[in-house]
C-alpha cells in the first residue's frame, strides 16, 4: 500500500461541525466564561445559584420539560437512545445494503489513508502480505481493575509493566482517556456498544443488577456480520451471556471459579487467547481477551509477591488481600481499613498489574510469531482503576475520581503505526468506532462515539465532553469532563470541580474559586442526563442468574449472602 495524500474520512466530515466543546472553551477563555449560560435563559439553559449547587442531585430524573437539549455535539445528527428499539431492524437492512453498493471500500480506503498519510513505512509493509487486503483483524485486550498510572507509559516508576511499555512505544497512546462508569459491567457495556450507561442499559445498582439491552447492537455484532470469527476470553460473570454481553462472539471462553482466588490467572488466559488464534489468526478475527488478575483478591504469583509485596509480605503467600466478607463488611462500613492494610494491599496489586504486564507481553509476542502481528489493531484498555485511599477509600465503584476512571488506551493499528501520545479528551465511547475505522468495516449507526483515526494520524481533533456515572456502591454520582475541567456531582453533597491538567489526582475542588464554570459545567450535565432520559432509556431488565453464578458473584463481594439480584 502506497502513501497518499490526507483524504476526508466519514467521521472528519462528521466532525468538521462546530463542536460545543470548542465553543465552551473559547468563550470560557475570551470571552467571559459561562456568559453564554447566564445570559441565555432563553434557551432554556437556566443557571442555577451556588447555593442550588446542593443536592438534590441535578439530572437523576428525567426533567419531564422542554429544555433545550445539549448533547455531544458530534450525537446531534443522530438518535442515541430514542428509537433505537424501532429503528434496531432498519439497522441491520441499512448495513447490509451499504456494504454491498461499495461504500464500505471508500470508507476504509479512507480511514486507512487518513492514517497512513503521515507516517507510511513502506518497506515495512511490502513484508506481510495482509496490508495489502481491504481489512485487518482486531485484538481487543481489556485489563479489568488497571489504573492508568501502574504503567509505566503512564508515568509509573514501579516498573511493573515492561511489556505494555514496549507496546505504548510503538503505539499511539491516549494520555487522557476515560471510562464511562466505575465498575466492569456498565463500562464493558460502554466499550462494546459506545454508549453511554443510561443509554445501554447494563449496570444497575449492587445488588440490583440490570442487563444489556438487546436494542443496542454492539462491536462484536459488527465484525460478525462482516465475516469476521469473532471470540471472547473473558473471567468474570459481567461479560456473558447471563448480562447479554456476549452478542456477536461465536466463541465465548468464560472460566468461573466458585471463590475470588481460584480464578483463572493471566497465564490460562493467556494460553487460550493463543489456542484460540492459532486456529483463527490466519482469518479475519475480532479477539476479546479479558484479564482479571488485578482484581481483588489480591495474591500475585510468589515471583511478582517477592519484587512488589511489602517486606512482611514477600514470603508469606498466605496473607491475600479483599476476600469476600472483608469486601462486604468493608462497603457496609461495619468494618475499615487502617492506612497501613491498604498500602501494603496496594503493593500486592502492583504484583497483579506486573504479572498481568507480563502475560500480556506473551500475548503481543504470540501475535509475532504467528505472523500476525503487523495485519492486527491490537487496543488495549482497561475497564476502570483502583483506590487505594486517594480520596480516602479503597476499591473501585463508588466515584468518578481519576483514579478509577482514567484509564490505560493504547492502540497499535498495525503496519505503519507512527507511535503517538495524544493528550486530547477521548472516551470509551470512542473505542468501536474506531476499531471499526481501522479494520474496514461499517460502524453501527448506533454508536455514539467518534473515529479517533484522526488521532491516530497525528491531527487530533480536539475534546469532547466525556459522560460518566456511577455507583455500583455509595452514593449514586454523576460526572462531566470538558474543557479541562472534570465535575463531579454525588447524590446528598455539593459539587465538585477540578481543574484537570494542574490537578490531575483532584485534591483541590475549584467549584467555589470557578464559580461560573462550575455552574455551567453543571447545567450541561443536567441537560445531557435529561435528555439522555427524557429520549427513553432500556427498562431495566434483572439478569436470570443460576445458583451457581449467584455463589461466584457473592463470592467476588458483588452479591450481599443476604440479597437476591
Ligand atoms: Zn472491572
């Protein structure tokens, strides 16, 4: 494949449009930030007070009014949520028939041009004779319970993760990547189908599980319907059949334990992921592979205990950290964690991250060996973080801040992949389309996030505000990032802003100093939550769970022994 010149792809002519993003930040730096929303009532955007910054918690119903509607600009020309379930056949006639009439070759003729433009290597793709056809395959690598800055790429001096390093070296990196919700199953929900929570369905609340719902068609649909094999390595009860979240996978290998310990480790996932390529490597394939180590408990292999584990630790594989009933009792609050228990729990983790760092280093070099390596996008991400006392708990599920959802988003697209870092805003949302983008195959109309094959190519794009909400448990919290800023509104409390680039651990609420932009920020969560739910949102739909999956769930903390789902 020859170099050409930069060529519009779908989502540059789609995101050519004025960007509200753009908007908030040039007023908010020329012209007088927030003015647009105090002197606007007419548009229905009525500011709220400092002392209205108080719970209750603005946008956790539907508004039931006429409100002019705010939504991602780049969502405007679309219907995100309302309708989909009417339009969900219309979808599938629409797709097939554009793929036949040959619009699907100019798409990716110009995503993968748009990519190439700045940074072909030639000689490195006459060597492997896939670059030469119309699709790549697609590795999809998601680490659940990763912080981004465990990894070295991420600024960790641990050294933990020389082989995610080595990836991020000849990758592009996103330095501000974000997860739509702090726990697995409505953030896996939202890689998979990008959209937001309220708009898939999938989540609920400990212990009120809800599952995907069937009206939004997700990535592995995609690739399947495109000819794709498609499978799914996955460890944990979330990403099945059982949360309808498997839809599109042909191959589906869940391994479940009955306990939180015995789960199956990285090197078993590992081993799968290459059994399964080594029969499907040579098609075209879309892969999931699904790392759990991370998550509690926290018992890395004696080699990685011995190089991370607190000294009273290294030798002593019997103390593991975050086994069920502690977990319970813990979010319960009938018991807590001294400063130290977390710490030296948190030393484990790093164990778990670098035993995983290093199965994942087997991974990428079984793509290698296969052959594969250079004909495959391989993503890897991670579905949410951990706390360890940032902000004065433990776990993950109950807030928005940084250390949960940002997260690690490294993408390699294959032969003449420029490494990057890209420090502009991006989200989950944004993953399907652009795997999509990057293997040739038409995306869902459906998904709301954008190609970030512009990013990919050097000429990022700019922000867009990224949604998020929680809590799996706590306090229910909603969040907004845009312009810099990350606003954070939890039911029962006030408000809090940070200014992201300057504080990026979120340790000094500017709401009160930023006022104004706080309040605006606000109004503009409160707007996007409203509309998202006034257009309709799934009914939430409990999954069907066996006694055996109840007993692994509770054995994992995520089911009181008490509780029925
Ligand atoms: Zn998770």
């Amino acid at each position: 494949m020859a170099c050409a010149p930069v060529v519009p792809s779908r989502s540059t002519e789609r995101d050519s449009k004025p960007r509200s993003g753009d908007r908030f930040m040039a007023r908010g730096e020329t012209a007088g930030y927030g003015s647009d929303c105090l002197e606007s009532p007419g548009r229905g955007e009525r500011c709220v007070s400092n002392t209205g910054l108080v719970s209750p918690l603005p946008g956790l119903r539907a508004s039931g009014s006429n409100d002019t509607p705010w939504l991602p600009p780049w969502a405007t020309n679309r219907t995100p949520l309302a309708g989909l379930a009417r339009e969900s056949s219309r979808t599938t006639k629409i797709w097939l028939a554009s793929s036949a009439t040959g619009k699907l070759a100019s798409f990716l003729s110009a995503a993968i041009l748009i990519f190439c433009a700045t940074g072909c290597n030639p000689e490195k793709e006459q060597g492997n004779a896939r670059d030469t056809e119309s699709q790549r395959s697609v590795l999809l690598v998601l680490v659940d319970t990763l912080r981004a800055d465990k990894l070295g790429c991420y600024g960790s001096d641990l050294g933990a993760t020389p082989n995610i390093d080595d990836f991020a070296a000849r990758s592009v990196l996103f330095e501000s990547a974000f997860a739509h919700a702090p726990w697995t199953l409505p953030s896996m929900a939202s890689i998979f189908t990008s959209l937001f929570p309220p708009q898939h369905g999938a989540g609920g609340r400990f212990p009120d599980f809800t599952v995907l719902s069937p009206d939004a068609p997700t990535v592995a649909e995609q690739f399947q319907r495109a000819g794709y094999a498609t499978g799914a390595i996955v460890n944990v009860d979330f990403l099945t059949d059982t949360f309808k979240m498997t839809r599109g996978f042909k191959d589906v290998d869940a391994k479940f334990y009955g306990n939180n310990i015995e789960m199956r480790n990285a090197t078993k996932t590992t081993d799968a992921a290459l059994a399964w390529l080594k029969k499907h490597g040579h098609d075209r394939f879309f892969l999931l592979v699904h790392y759990f180590d991370p998550h509690l408990v926290y018992n890395p292999p004696a080699e990685y205990r011995r190089r991370f584990a607190a000294p009273e630790d290294r030798e002593d594989a019997a103390w593991v950290f975050g086994k069920r009933k502690d977990m319970i009792d813990y979010r319960s609050g009938s018991i807590s964690f001294d400063d130290e228990t977390i710490h030296r729990a948190e030393k484990l983790y790093n164990g778990e991250v670098a035993y995983t760092d290093h199965e994942i280093g087997r991974l990428l070099r079984g793509l290698g060996e296969l052959g594969i390596e250079t004909s495959t996008v391989t993503a890897m991400t991670a579905d949410h973080g951990e706390e360890f006392l940032d902000h004065g708990g433990f776990e993950h599920g109950h807030t928005l801040f940084n250390e949960l959802v940002h997260v690690p988003l490294i993408m390699y697209a294959g032969a003449g992949t420029v490494p990057r870092r890209i420090k502009e805003v991006v989200g989950h949302i944004d993953l399907a389309p652009t795997l999509c983008a990057l293997a040739g195959i038409e995306p869902s109309p459906t998904f709301l996030g954008r190609s970030l094959v512009p990013h990919l190519a050097g000429k990022p794009e700019g922000d867009h505000p990224v949604y998020m909400e929680g809590n799996f448990w706590g306090e229910p919290t909603v969040g907004l990032v845009e312009g810099g800023r990350k606003l954070v509104a939890q039911r029962g409390q006030t408000a809090q802003m940070f200014h992201l680039a300057v504080d990026p651990k979120e340790q000094m609420d500017e709401r009160s100093s930023d006022a104004e932009r706080a309040n605006y920020m606000l109004q503009r969560l409160k707007t996007l939550r409203d509309r998202m739910l006034s257009e309709g949102v799934p009914t939430p739909t409990p999954p069907q769970m066996s006694e055996e999956q109840l007993r692994r769930l509770r054995s994992l903390g995520y089911i009181d022994s008490k509780s029925k789902p």
